[in-house]
C-alpha cells in the first residue's frame, strides 16, 4: 500500500479500511488487525494508525471491545451510509476532473451512457 | 519521567569553528522524529553530543531528566558505528560484550531482532556488506530497554530490501513510550513512519514540525523539507 505524502496519512488509512469494509474484506462484527500489524502491514506509524482508528470509533464504523481491539459495526444502516459517501466522493472526483476539461454536465451523462454502451457490446 | 530530549542553548566548537550554535530540542514520549539536514549540518555531531560522545559543549543536554554524561547514556540506546571492534570480531562476541556493558540488554530481544534481520551469529564484521551491518547495529540498538533511541543514517548506502527491513523493524520493536531520533539527508522512505521532522540549517535547528501538520497544508513532507534549501539556492 502505497500512500501519497502530500495528504495526511490518517484520512488515507481511513479511506484504505472504509474500502476493506464494503468490500467485505472486513466483515461486519468481526475483529479488525491490531494497531501495530496495520502499522506493520501498511508501513506507517504506529500513532498514524491510532488516530484513524479512533475516528472511525467515534464515526461508529468501528468499535471498541475492552482488551480485544476493535471489531467492524453490524449496523448495515450505517455500512450501507458508508458505502453512499465513498461513491459520492469518487463521483466528485469524477465530475471535477470532467469538468475541468471543459465538458458540461449534461455532456458528462451522455458521454458516460455512450461510453457505458461501447464497453459493454 | 521527563521528556526524552530536552537540548537548551546548545553551542559546540571543534578547532575553534561552530558546528553548533543556539540549538533548542525537546522530544517528547512516543514520537519517532527525523532529524533532517545536508551533509556536514551537524547531524552526527548532535546525537555524538546527545549520547555523551562529544564533550566540551556548552548548554544543557537532558535525557529522561539526567544531565550527567552516565545518567544519558544509561537512558539512551546509540551505537556509534561498530568502528571499535576489529574486524575479526564476531556476532556473537559483540553481543556478550553489549551484555556486560548494558543491564538493560536484552539477548531475547536480540535473537528475534536478529533472525528478522537473517543475520547469523557466527558472521565476522569482515564478512558482512554496509546493508548487514546496518541491520546488525539496528537490532543492538533496539536490544536495549530505553527512553530515546538514536539512529545515525541507517538508510545510507544499503539496497531497497534492507532498508524496507530497518524500516519495520522500527514499528515492530518501538516501545510506546520510548521515542526514536532517526538522522537522514532524505526523507522521502521513511515519511509515512514520522511522527516529526527536524530539520538542521545554519548549525540550528530552523524547523520542527508534525509530519502531519505538513500534509495538512497539501504538501509532502520532502517538499517541506527541500524548499528549506531550496530558498538558499534562489538567494
């Protein structure tokens, strides 16, 4: 896992395991990696890690049991919330870099419909 | 338990010439920072000063609390190169001698470190590349049961491999508490581990900063640290 270094690691490690989740790699109510195996694992440190981890307790994405770590939420209003923002953003990603090359956003719906007809034929 | 560094007014002559003028630092617990700086800005001069190598300075130097050159080096893990020891010498023996020498040496500690690291005890310094015996002054280090850690260049001249090695190691074996000063003229392979950057200019530190704080403001932490130099080049 490579990170870009010009954006705070912890929102990239937040973004990594909100991905893991809808992804189902880390399954809903199952325990998550210790904060020193993601460190490890990712390569970032260690205290990076806690601060994501923390967040995503407060968010409710995540949840703390006493002594064993943290476990993935079963609350699939709140998987399925998740899920809505990381399309929203990458829409947003989308849509700027569209339109930014000058394109309109009326444009941008018939370009991907055509697009979305090529590629599957 | 104080802070593991505390440096004050820190001035540092050597043939009459300053290497170090008006240096503040203090580290505190559970940080693993960068002590960033070209070549020659006085990086190994300061952690020879921090660990009790270099004498004859003036200013305060406290590690843990501890003033005294004994105090420090007891609450500090350095290994000053493996210059003292012939080149006949073996693993094995460096390591009996780390064990007289330091109480808080741990040879369980060392074994994991070592067989990490694939390193075999009966090797001879003569019989080992840049890259081994970098790793073989990582594992000392981190043998040892302290509250700073000093590592003078680790990534200077050894391959990716090797590097990637020295680099978890460093989140493997760092304990919570203790704090990791890690010099380096690049910064760019060890970033995404750095809790802070120091960075040394003019025989000072210009600049200490949260790796984060820096990416906050959209910039890369080699950014932050080359337009330090960069500004000098434009002048």
């Amino acid at each position: 896992m490579e990170f870009k270094d010009n954006i705070p690691i912890y929102l990239q490690i937040k973004q990594y395991l909100y991905r893991q989740i809808i992804t189902g790699k880390l399954k809903p109510g199952k325990k998550i990696p210790s904060v020193r195996e993601l460190a490890v694992q990712l390569t970032v440190n260690v205290n990076t890690v806690q601060r994501a981890l923390q967040q995503m307790n407060f968010e409710g994405i995540l949840y703390t049991k006493r002594g064993e770590g943290n476990f993935v939420t079963e609350d699939t209003t709140l998987l399925e919330k998740t899920k809505r923002e990381l399309i929203d953003a990458e829409l947003d990603k989308f849509v700027q870099s569209m339109n930014s090359l000058g394109v309109s956003d009326e444009q941008i719906l018939k370009s991907l419909t055509e697009y979305l007809k090529e590629e599957r034929k | 338990m104080g802070n593991p560094l505390e440096i004050t007014d820190l001035v540092y002559k050597k043939n009459q010439k300053k290497i170090i003028t008006d240096l503040n630092l203090t580290l505190k617990p559970g940080k693993i920072v960068a002590l960033l700086g070209e070549n020659g800005a006085g990086k190994t001069t300061l952690m020879r000063i921090i660990s009790g190598v270099a004498k004859n300075y003036r200013g305060t130097v406290k590690v843990a609390s501890f003033a005294k050159e004994a105090d420090r080096k007891a609450h500090l893990s350095f290994t000053d190169g493996l210059t003292g020891f012939a080149n006949s010498t073996k693993i094995n023996d460096i390591v009996k001698f780390y064990q007289i020498l330091y109480h808080d040496f741990s040879l369980k500690q060392f074994e994991q470190l070592r067989k990490f690291m694939n390193l075999d005890s009966d090797m001879r310094l003569s019989e080992m590349s840049k890259g081994m015996k970098e790793k073989l002054v990582i594992a000392l280090t981190f043998s040892r049961k302290t509250d700073l850690y000093l590592l003078d260049e680790p990534f200077s001249g050894i391959d990716a491999m090797a590097r990637k090695k020295i680099i978890k190691s460093i989140i493997l074996w760092k304990q919570e508490k203790s704090t990791i000063l890690v010099s380096d003229h690049f910064v760019n392979e060890i970033a995404a581990v750095l809790d802070e950057v120091v960075i040394i200019k003019n025989k000072t530190v210009c600049m200490h900063k949260s790796t984060e704080a820096i990416r906050a403001d959209n910039q890369s932490v080699e950014e932050f640290y080359e337009s330090f130099y960069q500004r000098e080049e434009d002048e």
